[in-house]
C-alpha cells in the first residue's frame, strides 16, 4: 500500500510539472454518463447478470492525465433461488464508487484512456445475511469518438472489477454512454 501511494504521488508530481509544458488544447473536465453491465459468477450469489448506469467525472491536469471519480449502480431480479432457499426470489443492486489517475491519447478524432481505480463496493439484497460493502480496486479503458468540440460518444468502456464485497468479487464492467466536455484548456 505504501508503494502504490508513492506511485501516486510521483505520478501527480510528473503531471504537474508536464502541466507547465502543455501548449495543446484539451478539456479541463469531462462528464460521462451511460449504461453498464456487470455479468455474475458463481461467487456472486445471489446476484445474476446485472445491468444499470455509470457516471464519471475527470479532471483533468494536462492532456495526458486527469484524475477520475467513478460512481456505478447495477441492478438484478433472481425470480427463484432453487429448492434450497424455498423459491425464494433475491433482488439485488450493486454500487461502486471508485477514484484514481487516468492516462488519456488525444487525437483529433478520437480519445483512447486508461485509469487504474480504488474504493469500495457495495452490495444489498432483500435477503438476509447476504449484503456487505468491502474495499474495491478497479481498472480499465475505453475510447471516446469526437462528435464535437463539447460532445463524444464513448461506444465502449470495459473495467476490470475486484472487490472484498462478496456479492461483487471478481467482474468485468461493460459500459458506454456520452461524454460532455467542460472547460477548454
């Protein structure tokens, strides 16, 4: 832990002193919003495959590096458990609000990201003894397509999640929606 905070440290410092650099033009935020998708595994039970929404929002220091808030909720109906939990039905939701660095690649038409993230989960369901919240670490990418100078798509965004809340352990995040681009710089 103390050497991913040292990381951390030296890459903020990195990025500062490049922002001094930076002649070129990039927004100072962008806002994301969209749809996810959490597929489950056996170790996530009793949540199934679930689907909801995915908001971002980064800052960003320079036109490489930013740093990324994350906040996502996805949600699932299990009509039946199976004869060991007398038909009983779980609805679940999941929530995880996750924070750290994103490297992004400019280019005129497209912008191409990676972010490493860390925070918490955390998981409900309206069966007894089977929601918890736990620590969180999170990594992935995607790319967004310029529509505009204030606008893009983000077609595609896959994390990779893993978490200590046993109803979210080990997943992938599948997401996409639209980008707003604040600020000019």
């Amino acid at each position: 832990m103390r050497m991913f905070a040292m990381l951390l440290v030296l890459i903020f410092l990195l990025a500062a002193a490049q922002f001094t650099w930076a002649q070129d033009s990039y927004p100072r935020a962008e806002i994301f919003g969209g749809g996810s998708f959490i597929p489950a595994n056996g170790m996530d039970f009793p949540r199934k495959d679930s689907a909801g929404f995915q908001a971002s929002l980064s800052a960003n220091v320079n036109r490489w590096f930013g740093i990324t808030g994350d906040f996502g909720g996805q949600y699932s109906n299990a009509p039946d458990l199976g004869p060991n939990f007398n038909n009983a039905s779980a609805h679940t939701s999941v929530y995880e609000y996750l924070v750290g660095p994103r490297f992004t690649k400019r280019t005129e038409r497209v912008n191409v990201f990676a972010h490493a993230l860390v925070g918490g989960a955390t998981g409900r369901t309206n069966l007894s003894g089977f929601s918890n919240s736990g620590f969180a670490l999170g990594g992935g990418g995607g790319f967004d397509i310029h529509l505009s100078s204030r606008i893009a798509i983000r077609p595609l965004q896959v994390d990779y999640l893993g978490s200590f809340a046993d109803i979210l352990e080990t997943n992938v995040r599948i997401g996409g929606g639209v980008v707003i681009k604040l600020g000019a710089k």
